[in-house]
C-alpha cells in the first residue's frame, strides 16, 4: 500500500485551496470537497481511456446515486493537498463504488473520505442500463480492494 493512503496505487490529483474556496469559517467550504471528487473522478476516467466523448458515443453514463463524504479535518488557503481517487468495487452490470481520500501534503493528514455509489444509465433516457463492454474493459480493470472501507 501506498504510505499513508487507505489503498494501494491511487489516481492522485493536486489541490491547493484558493481565496475563492474560503467560507465564512476561514476554511474550505465543503462543497468544494464534492467539487474537488467529481473532478478527480473524471481525470481518473480519462486517464484510464474513457472520456466525456466516449460516455456520449456510447451513451451510457455512470451517473452518482449516491455519495457519502466524512469530513475529518479542515484546510485552508494556500495548503498542498493531495486528492486520491479508486474505483473499489463493480457488479460487473450495472454499479460501481468509488472511493475518495484527501490528504493535507505537510504532515500526510487525511481530511476527507468520500464514497461514491456509481450506477450506469443510458444518457438520452436517464434509465439504467448494462455497462457497455468498453466500460467492463476499463473499469473492471481499475478496480481496487483494500481496508480503509468507509460505512
């Protein structure tokens, strides 16, 4: 396992909040957090060969049913962080689970955990519907088990 993460190998995609980010609290607002993951998610399923284009020719989507983030600790303004992001768990059909760890870089900190329940949806009528093979190819690939589970 990578030190300090709760899984080996993740996709890792560096933050540093900005002005912008900073609520009424003086730390990063959590919606950022959500923003931050959604992000990761995508540039982890470009990295891993499927695109927003591809999602559209094939018309299919894996569309966020759920999500769950526990927020452990704050950040503020000018902090490196790291975002780590693993595709956990699929049903080889119609769901997966991805995962999400912030770490603060200065002391390996973990501020955030977040779990995503991913189902697959046909794009021009928002009904599930059975990954397509390219999905199975890629993400069945990518999937990663480990401790660190989150409730």
């Amino acid at each position: 396992m990578t030190e300090g993460w709760d899984r080996p190998s993740p996709f890792v995609l560096a933050l540093t909040p900005a002005a912008g980010h900073i609520d009424g609290l003086g730390h990063t607002n959590n919606a950022v957090y959500v923003q931050w993951c959604e992000q990761a998610g995508w540039a982890h399923s470009e990295a891993l060969g499927l695109s927003l284009a591809d999602y559209r020719r094939l018309d299919r989507a894996m569309a966020i049913r759920e999500g769950h983030y526990d927020y452990l600790l704050p950040s503020f303004e000018g902090e490196a962080l790291q975002l780590g992001t693993w595709l956990t768990a699929s049903d080889g059909r119609l769901t997966m689970e991805r995962r999400f760890q912030l770490r603060r870089v200065s002391d390996g900190a973990t501020l955030v955990r977040g779990r995503w329940l991913l189902v697959c949806i046909e794009i021009n009528s928002g009904r599930p519907k059975r990954m397509p093979a390219e999905f199975l190819q890629v993400y069945e690939a990518a999937v990663v088990t480990g401790p660190g589970q989150l409730g």
